[in-house]
C-alpha cells in the first residue's frame, strides 16, 4: 500500500489489496500491472496537470459503428444537523422543493448536452412522502433515428437521477442522497461532466463509478476494449475541488472499472445547522455536533459503522 501523509483520515479507515492502485489527495503511482499497449499512463501531482481535451481527443479508425458502453455511476452525500423532529422534517421537505424533479430534468439535459448528445425521451416523477426520480433516453447526435428507424443501441444510452432524503430522530442528523447513472454507448463519455455534477450539490461525500464495457474493432480487424487513455477519474476533476477533499481510488486496470471516493475536509458548522445559528450554541455542544457530523461522514464514506 503506497504512503500518504499521517494526517490523512482515509489512510486510517481504509484497507485496499493488491492488484488495486490507492491514490490519496491526488497523488498517483504507477501499478506494476499496468498495460503499455492498452495506452495507460501515470500521473504525478494534481488531475489539473492534465488537459481533458487531450485525454479525450485521439481519434481512432473504426469499422463500423463504436459500441463501447461507457458508465458512470455518481453518488453524492449532503449531510445536516437538526435537532428537533420537526426541524429534521422541516428540512426533508426543504431538500424535496430543492431538488425536484423539475430540477433534476434541467441538470440531466445540461449534463446531455455537455457529452454532445440529444434526448430523445424524459420520464419525471416526484414520490410521497420524498425523492424524486428522472431518466432520460439519449444519444449521440450523429446516431439520432429519423422517421420510424429503430436503433437497437439507444436502450443502452440514458442517464437516471434519483434522490434519497432521510433522517432518523435519535440522531439529530439528516442526509440526503443523490444516485446519478450516465450510461453512453458510442464516442461521447460522460466523464467530462464531473466538475458540473459535484458543482450542483452540496457534496460532503462523493462516490464515483466509471467503467468501460464490451469491445469495438478497428479497420484491420483488431478488437479494441478502451477508446480513450485512463489512469483514474481524478483526471476529470479540477484541482481546486480536488483540494477540498481527501480522495481514494480503487482502479482495477485489466478490467476497465474505476472507483474513486471523496470526502469534505474541512466543516464550516454553520453550514451544517439547519435554522439555528452557531454562536447561539455553547462551545461544548458545538463540539459534539462536529464530532457526530464527522463520524457520521467517515462511516458513510468507509460503507461500514465504525463508532
């Protein structure tokens, strides 16, 4: 397991194996079974040293259409103290005006169209007593039907939002999750809409998912399983954001699948409070509200009750 600083919280939690790559606070190492041919390269330092444009850009000769399926799987966690039964409530409902599905709709088509893609069918629904869930049908411009055309590949291209607000009164804290899934088959990736995805929400948390399916072939025959260069999905991620957080990746090269976690480091409480103010609260209990802010982070981050 590679180093990172002591005061790194992740590297206190965490415990990966080989044959997994660990970076933490954006910095890269090179795994051993890294493949040259496939195209792979080592980054040191920040994602910001990387021009999207570059990594993206290479055109590859194909016969016939590219039907690689790339997804990506963005998870975010928005967590608040309310002390009251009534304020927790209060706040699911703020969060459920907040993130409608009308407002899901806007975020998925402006995520639509920075891939370079069309929609072709959006489904919307706002459920009781919470949440909210949007899926749009899409695809690449230069594969829109006409007419009557049926396109086999299209039920393969979609991105769903779905929210999950939640709260539990013995805790004094609330949550509120966001499930984005961006499934493209064809040229456009969804990779470069990362820094919009995390700019949209309050994110404390943040898991992500990428990972690249099936094969296409190129003019002489030879299968191709990856289009485009990966080293990790930190890459697409500008550097300032990438400061705020302590990141971990998990990246398994020989098949395709990349996973990076984020996790806030720094807490401003009264961003946390939910109709109280901060220097209304004596300093003691300021204190147990960080404490109990950041255990419930870092359990939801590692996926397991640690406290």
């Amino acid at each position: 397991m590679p180093d990172c600083r002591t005061s790194c919280i992740l590297c206190r939690i965490s415990e990966w194996g080989s044959p997994m790559e660990k970076r933490c606070r954006g910095e890269a190492l090179r795994p051993e079974h890294m493949d040259e041919d496939r195209g792979s390269r080592a980054v040191s330092g920040s994602a910001a040293n990387m021009d999207k444009g570059e990594i993206m850009s290479e055109k590859l000769a194909l016969y016939g259409f590219n039907n690689l399926t790339k997804s990506l799987s963005f998870n975010i966690y928005d967590v608040c103290y309310a002390k009251t039964q009534r304020e927790q409530k209060d706040y699911i409902a703020y969060i459920d005006q907040q993130y409608n599905s009308e407002r899901l709709t806007k975020l998925l088509v402006d995520v639509t169209d920075m891939i370079g893609a069309r929609v072709l069918n959006i489904s919307s629904q706002d459920y009781e007593p919470q949440g909210s869930s949007v899926t749009i049908l899409i695809a690449d411009e230069s594969k829109v039907p006409m007419g009557d055309t049926t396109v086999a590949h299209l039920d393969k291209s979609h991105i769903t939002v779905h929210t999950y607000p939640e709260y539990h009164p013995d805790t004094c804290l609330a949550t509120f999750r966001v499930d984005i899934d961006v499934a493209t088959c064809g040229e456009i990736t969804p990779l470069s809409t990362l820094d919009h995805l995390i700019g949209s929400f309050d994110s404390d948390i943040i898991t992500m998912d990428y990972r690249v399916r099936g094969f296409t072939r190129a003019v002489s025959g030879e299968k191709l399983f990856m289009d485009h260069r990966m080293t990790s999905i930190q890459d697409y991620i500008n550097a300032d954001t990438l400061k705020r957080y302590d990141v971990v990746d998990i990246n398994v090269y020989q098949a395709n699948i990349f996973h990076t976690k984020m996790l806030i480091k720094e807490i401003d409480l009264q961003n946390y409070l939910f109709n109280s103010d901060v220097y209304e609260l004596p300093p003691k209990l300021r204190l147990e509200i960080m404490d109990n802010l950041r255990r419930e982070m870092i359990e939801i981050f590692s996926g397991r009750n640690i406290y």
